[in-house]
C-alpha cells in the first residue's frame, strides 16, 4: 500500500513513477513527484521505482521562480 | 542606541492622511537638489487608472522625465510604493514594494517587486508612492516617521558603505527600543562602483532578534540611489492589523485572507514546501529538466546540479518563521545562521546569510561551474552586503568566464585572474574587485552590453561570438533559466518589457515540459495573459508566489488550469473588500493592461521600445557551438529531420548548427509577429491607437508620441 496525495493505493513490487502515472486521472501538471520527502522529475519517472508504504505527493508544477 | 553622526538639515511635520480603503491619496516627493520635502494629493485620475504600486511609480516616472534622461541625471526619479492592498497582514504575499527608476543598464523604465516592511510602513505613515528625485550634496539618510508625523533628511559623512551592517546601525539608531517599527532600504559599495546595485529592504525578525533582507534586485536601482547620495531611506511605523488599511468590508477580507491562508498552509507542505526550503526545490527540477543554467548558458544539466538545491539548503536554512511579510503563510525568505566567508571584509566571521534563492543558486553556482553551496552562500552575502544583484552579478561572471576560457580575452585583460568555470576563489575576488571598482572587476561591473563593446573595441573580441554568449537583452542580464527548447520562454525573456527577467512570464514549465502551447496563437496568448496577472500583482503590492507556485488540488477541474482561477478569484474578491470597487477578474486584466501598455510607451518615450530592442542572443535560441549541439544532439537532429524537414545525412555538425540557427531565429521573429498581434501592437512593437484609446490612455502626450514614431 502506498499514499498517494492523502489518499491509498495499491502498491507492487517494482512500480515506477510511470506506472502510477498511468492509472492517476489528470496529471497533466506533474512534473516532479515528492516521495517521502525526496524530489523526482519527471525525466526520471520511468527509472524511479516507488517503495512499498511510501508518501507520495505529485507537484502540479505550473510556475517558478 | 547606536552612535551614529547624522546631522539634521531638513525636517517637516505634517498631518497624516488617514488610510481609507486601502489608500492614504497622498504622494511624497524628496528632491535633494534642495532639501525639498513635498506632500501631494493623488488624483482620483490617476487612482481610477493607475492602481497603485508600479502604476504609481510608473505615472510619477513619466511626469518628471523627459525623453533625454539619462540614468544619473537629476530629474531621474526612483519611485517606491506597496499598493492598495500592501500591509495586509496575514494574506500571503501581502506586502510588498514596487521600486522604479530610469535604469543604468537599459536606458528604461526598471521595476522590482520586494519584500520588507517598508512599502507598508511608509504607506501607513501616510503616503502611497515616494518620489525621489536630484541629487544631494553630502550623503543623506531620509526619515519617514509616522508616529512622529515627521520626515526628516539628516546629512553623514561617516556611515558604514556596507548594507549589512548599516541596516542594523539604522534600525537601533531610529528606533532601539521596538526595532520592528522599522524598515530601512540601503545599499551599498557595489552599488557606487558597478551599475548593478540593488536595493536592500529591511524587517525585523523578532523571532532571531535580527534585522533581515529581502532585494529589489533588477536593473542597478541600487546605483541610482547611491548617484543620488542617499545612503538609506527609513520608514517607521508601530502596529499593522486587518483595520489599518481600513477596508471596505472588513469580513470579506478577513475571510478572503483566512481562506488563501489556509490553503497556503495546507498544500505547501504537499508541494513546493517553500516554507521549509524557499525556491530551492527549482534547483533539482531545473536540473532534471536540462533549464538549469550551466558555464554561462551553455548546458542546462550537470551532475553535481542535485548538490546545490533542496537536498542541502533543506538542512542549511535556520529554522524559525521567515516570512518577509507579517504572517505570510509562504514564508520563504530563508537564511542560513553562523556562516563563515574565506574572504573579504568579513572574512573569519560568523554572518547570517539572507538567502540563496533559486536564482543566486543557480546564477552564482551552477552557471559559473560552482557546485559548492558555501561559495553560493559567500557570494549571496557580500552581494547583499556591497548592494549587488546576484542574478546580474552571477551572469556576468558566466560570461566573462566563457570569454577567458575561449580566448576572447587573457590574463592580460583580467589582471591575472585565472576566470576557469568552476574556479571559486577567482569569483570571490572578481566580485569584490566589482564592489570595489578596481581592477578587471571595473570592467565587469558595468554588466554585459557594456563588456561586449569593450571586448571587441579594447581587446579585438570577435564581437560576434561576444554577441552570441553575452546573456543580455535590452542590457539587462538574463535571469537564471535555459531557454533554448521553449520558444515561448524566449518570447517571455526578449518580449519582456524591463528585460530577460522571469517575473513577467515564466512559461517554461506550460511550454516546454507540458506542451501546453504548440501553436503561434497559444504562445501569444499566454505572453498575452501571464504579464497581465504578474502586472496585477505589482499595482496592488503583492507577491505573486501564493498565485501558482501553491495549487489547489482541484485545479486540474478547471476549464484553464494554467491560470489557477480559484486563486485569481480570491485576488478580485480581496482587492474588493479592501478599496469598495467591485471587479471580476476581467477587471484585473483590464488594470494590468492600462499599466502594462503604459510602461511599453515609456520604453518607447526614452528611445526603446520597438521590435529591434525585442531581441535576444543566439544563446537563448539555440546552440551557439558545437559542443553544445552535440550535448543535444538527438533532439537536435530529430528536429531538423522532422520539423524542418532538412535531408542532414553527410552533414557536419557546424553546418547543422548554422541550419537549426536560421529556422529557430525565423521562429522567433515570427512569434514576436503573433505576440504583437495578440496585445494590439503595431509590426514594429508599438501599441496602436486603437489600443490606447481602448485603454484611456490617450494623453496628449501618448498620442505626440505615437505620432512621433509614425502610429497615427
């Protein structure tokens, strides 16, 4: 299980950025993912693989700076 | 209290305006050629049109400059004022200062949007713009008090030439006991030798007992202020609550500024987490997406890029409230405690860094090869301290650190400075060499339009390697983003009104990694739309962080996410409560553009303003070198493959970068076309008649001028 934006998902083994992507509704904006704290953009997605029971925020990245 | 030498040759008691929906109607004008001190009242004119905040400053510029003016003539005005709705405490972002002058960089109107106490303080003491004109004779500290209901002018002859120090000294001298009723705007010894002085504005941290930073950092505002002999302006004022604006409808702001609060408070920790580590999660994002500027623009990603952002600054920043504004949820003005420079005059002792922020990471550190944070953390602190830009201070070095290691100029011409990429005690000495305008520092501090000419004059620089690498438009230096794969962020740095600076449209994220934009027509519109909301928020003394760097969860729902219209509506909501005048967000835009056009015709009044002032060097565009076309080769070639449908079997790499060249260029050109068409500007750049009519602002003059320029 993982939390994803306060909410639960279901979790496997070897479930990248990429994969959650794929079955989250409008991320559109994401660009960058917190998981436990630590940063990930979205070039990395598919190489970044999430672990079991992690905290995930996606970041609706619009502006900067 | 602090012995400090000031005489008093100046001192006025006046009557203060009370503050009635969020105005006092009052103006304030210093000319120090005569010590003069002058109360004015706001037209309601001028009100309905012009806002506040920049349009204030702007109005004020344009009625005391002629099209001669040059940046350290007399009658070259710095105009400072928060807004309407500046000093509202507890909405995020809710006050800030809009400074303005003619600037020593670009010859043109410069507008800088900062933090600090004192845009509200000096509007509570009864004046919603300060004018600032001539030039004094000794230097001078201006004291605006609104306790006392004075405004004083004090000569001096001995205080310290270093803003860290002189903010403190001011700020126990005028008001020891309760030191958070003060706010000082300073600068310092950079200021005086380089054209790239910033301003410093002061508030008092009661947390650390300490006085704090915030920078009106663009376009040499700083070296103004210092040609004019004014070694500080001080403002004073005691208590800010929800009723010293006094409001419209005091429930709807308490209950607008609840609302954003709240939300601020509640999404920032699942996002950006600004309030833990300020803009430096931009450092890795930049990275991962090839924007973060690397050796003066050449590369946009770095492998060390990772160790000077959140990951370390997370665990750097001295913990504790750090909100530039009274109970600003964003709270992201960090710093970092007990840092010791290598160098300079404070070499061996403990200092509290104001900073970095994301563009001093990056303009300072990655772009001038620097991974380390404590050489970022040095040059942000004696930036701050001398009264320099970081962003222009750290492009010009990127630059001049590409000339050495290309040979455009040698040891000869730096005076032995070894300027490798990455060679930190050489940055350290160059920046202090520009402080103190000795040396090649001399040279470098009068920023990057100038360098290249000297360059190529002085030292026979092939002037147009210099043109293609010097990161400068208008004479302003870039601020701190690749910009080579988002054409639309091309057009928000070279289409931008004071010069290549993010705040007026920062579309790479829309553009280049959303794609939100493919066509002409959708890049014109937002190089339409986003100008006009970060314009809005410049009238009103805002910051723009709680628009959309802070977004809620159900954006995405709307109908034009990119424009996060739940926030901009709490922005129409709150700008009603506070002055009475019921808008929509049509109507925000409607006051943007009045400004934003006006400030495009000042351009124009001091000789700029048309479309061969729109430009931007190659670099911005594309790859200037081979080396860099082949860190991109693949997206590159594809390009001309499939977009330019050029045959590149047998070619050699120069000649592909001769070719993209060509078509990026005509690209450019042709998105100026669109964005032109898209404000209701002329080919040539210059709003129609028709525009201004539409927006009031047919001045006699306006129209002179248009028809001076062949728009009639």
């Amino acid at each position: 299980m993982i939390n994803v934006n306060d909410k639960d998902m279901d979790w496997y083994e070897d479930m990248t950025i990429s994969n959650l992507m794929e079955v989250i509704e409008d991320t559109d904006y994401c660009a960058a993912v917190r998981i436990n704290d630590v940063l990930f953009s979205s070039p990395n997605f598919d190489k970044t693989i999430i672990p079991d029971n992690a905290k995930v925020y996606l970041l609706p990245l619009i502006a900067g700076g | 209290m602090t012995q400090l030498n000031l005489k008093e040759v100046k001192s006025i008691s006046y009557e203060r305006a009370d503050i009635n929906k969020g105005y006092s109607d009052k103006s304030l004008h210093i000319n120090l050629d005569n010590s003069g001190i002058d109360i004015r009242d706001i037209k309601a004119e001028v009100k309905e049109k012009f806002i506040g905040g920049k349009g204030y400053d702007l109005w004020m510029m344009w009625n005391s400059v002629t099209s001669d003016t040059k940046w350290n003539d007399p009658e070259n005005a710095i105009c400072i004022a928060s807004g309407p709705l500046g000093g509202t405490p507890g909405y995020p972002g809710g006050g800030k200062s809009i400074v303005t002058t003619i600037s020593p960089l670009t010859s043109i109107p410069i507008d800088s949007n900062v933090g600090g106490y004192f845009g509200p303080y000096k509007k509570f003491a009864g004046f919603d713009v300060l004018e600032i004109t001539g030039k004094a004779k000794e230097e001078v500290v201006i004291l605006i008090d609104g306790i006392k209901e004075e405004i004083k002018i004090f000569e001096t002859k001995d205080l310290v030439d270093d803003s860290y120090q002189l903010s403190k000294d001011l700020t126990d001298y005028f008001d020891k006991d309760k030191p958070v009723n003060i706010s000082v705007v300073s600068t310092g010894l950079g200021a005086k030798n380089s054209l790239m002085g910033c301003l410093n504005f002061t508030w008092y941290d009661t947390g650390r007992k300490m006085t704090r930073y915030k920078q009106a950092g663009r376009g040499g505002i700083g070296t103004v202020l210092a040609d004019k002999k004014v070694k500080a302006v001080v403002a004073r004022w005691n208590q800010v609550t929800f009723k010293t604006n006094n409001p419209a409808d005091m429930e709807a702001l308490k209950k607008v500024t609840k609302t954003h609060a709240k939300e601020i408070n509640t999404l920032d920790s699942k996002q950006n987490r600004m309030a833990k580590v300020g803009t430096m999660h931009l450092v890795p994002i930049m990275n991962d997406h090839d924007c973060l500027p690397v050796n003066n623009f050449q590369y946009g990603s770095h492998a060390e890029g990772q160790n000077i952002g959140e990951l370390y600054f997370d665990k750097a920043f001295h913990k504790g409230f750090d909100g530039c504004w009274k109970g600003c949820a964003v709270a992201c003005a960090h710093g970092v405690k007990d840092f010791v420079p290598v160098s300079g005059p404070y070499k061996g002792k403990k200092v509290f860094v104001d900073g970095p922020e994301y563009e001093t990471a990056a303009g300072c550190g990655s772009n001038l090869g620097i991974f380390d944070p404590s050489t970022i953390l040095e040059i942000n602190f004696y930036c701050d301290a001398y009264g320099m830009d970081t962003i222009s201070v750290g492009t010009s070095i990127g630059f001049v650190m590409e000339c050495f290691e290309r040979g455009l100029i040698t040891k000869e011409h730096t005076k032995g400075l070894e300027l490798f990429f990455g060679n930190r005690v050489a940055a350290l000495e160059l920046l202090h060499q520009m402080a103190e305008g000795k040396e090649f520092g001399a040279i470098v501090g009068k920023g990057i339009r100038k360098m290249k000419a000297i360059f190529a004059k002085d030292f026979g620089s092939d002037a147009k390697m210099l043109q293609d690498i010097g990161m400068e438009s208008k004479g302003l230096e870039f601020s701190e983003y690749i910009t080579k794969e988002s054409l639309a962020q091309q057009g928000g740095y070279g289409l931008a009104l004071k010069g290549p600076q993010h705040d007026e449209a920062w579309l790479i994220f829309l553009d280049m990694v959303h794609n939100f934009m493919p066509t002409f027509e959708n890049k014109a519109e937002a190089l339409h739309w986003f100008p006009m909301f970060r314009t809005w928020f410049g009238l009103c003394g805002l910051c723009k962080l709680p628009w959309n760097d802070i977004v809620p969860e159900d954006n995405k729902d709307q109908a034009e996410p990119a424009k996060v219209v739940k926030h901009v509506g709490w922005y129409a909501d709150f700008f009603s409560a506070v002055t009475g005048r019921k808008v929509d967000i049509d109507g925000l835009i409607a006051m943007s553009e009045v400004v934003y056009n006006f400030q495009r015709l000042f351009n124009l009044k001091m000789g700029y303003g048309t479309r061969e002032h729109d430009t931007v060097p190659y670099r911005a565009m594309g790859p200037v070198t081979p080396e860099e076309y082949e860190s991109r080769q693949d997206l590159y070639d594809t390009q001309l493959i499939e977009k330019y449908s050029i045959d590149i079997d047998g070619m050699d790499i120069e000649e592909k970068v001769k070719i993209l060249r060509k078509n990026r260029e005509d690209q450019y050109v042709k998105l100026a076309d669109a964005v032109y068409l898209r404000r209701g500007w002329t080919e040539n750049g210059i709003p129609t008649v028709e525009t201004v009519k539409r927006l009031g602002i047919d001045f006699p003059d306006v129209m002179a001028l248009l028809k001076a320029n062949g728009v009639e």
